[in-house]
C-alpha cells in the first residue's frame, strides 16, 4: 500500500512541477477515488503532508529560471497561513457528502474557466 501512496505522490509531484498543482487537484482526488478516504481525511492528510517543503524543488527551478514573484509569494503564504486555519475551523460543521460535492463543484468551475475562457 504505501508503494501505492508513493506513485500517487510521484505524480502529484510531476504534475505539480509541471502545472504548479497537486494537492487539491491530484492528491485529494486520488484519496478520496482510489483508497477510500472520506473527503475530510483526504484534505487533512493533502495538507499534512505539504507542511514539509514539498515544492521547494520545483519552486527553486522556477525561480531560477526567474518565473517567481517573492513579493507576491510570501504575501499569499501570509493569507494561506491564515485562511489554512479559518477554513478548517469551518470544515468541521460541513457534512462530507456537501463537502465532496463542493469540492467536485469547485474543480468543475476551475476546469471550465480554463477551457472556455481566458
């Protein structure tokens, strides 16, 4: 199983280096699909496991092939850092079933607004 867990993260990886994706969009997704996670335990463990540095790789390349805004990054980590933690006040009271559902909602608009628009 945690062979498994490692390709999961390989790709998410791959796509996140490629795409600047992966939590939301792979891993979640995966979880919840492929190992039976609920939709809460798929966004607690994503985001557990990006308290390491796991773009730091990734953002190193882009940054020296100068696509990195440092400015504009640490200012969103500020707001990721406390919207991290406002959000998962909320989660809690939002039934999994709604929360998967919204969370499908919530890609299906981004996939969209990708594809038929600017």
């Amino acid at each position: 199983m945690s062979v498994a867990y490692i390709l999961v993260g390989i790709v998410a990886g791959m796509f996140g280096g490629l795409f600047g994706i992966g939590g939301a969009t792979i891993i979640v997704p995966a979880l919840v699909l492929l190992f039976d996670f609920n939709q809460h335990q798929a966004q607690g463990t994503t985001l557990a496991l990006m308290i390491p540095p796991i773009g730091l790789l990734a953002a190193w390349r882009y940054y020296t092939q100068g696509h990195v805004n440092i400015q504009v990054a640490v200012f969103i980590a500020l707001g990721f850092f406390l919207g991290g933690y406002l959000g998962a006040l909320l989660v809690g009271k939002v039934p999994d079933l709604l929360l998967k559902k919204l969370f499908g909602f919530f890609l299906l608009f981004v996939a969209l607004r990708l594809i038929v628009f600017k």
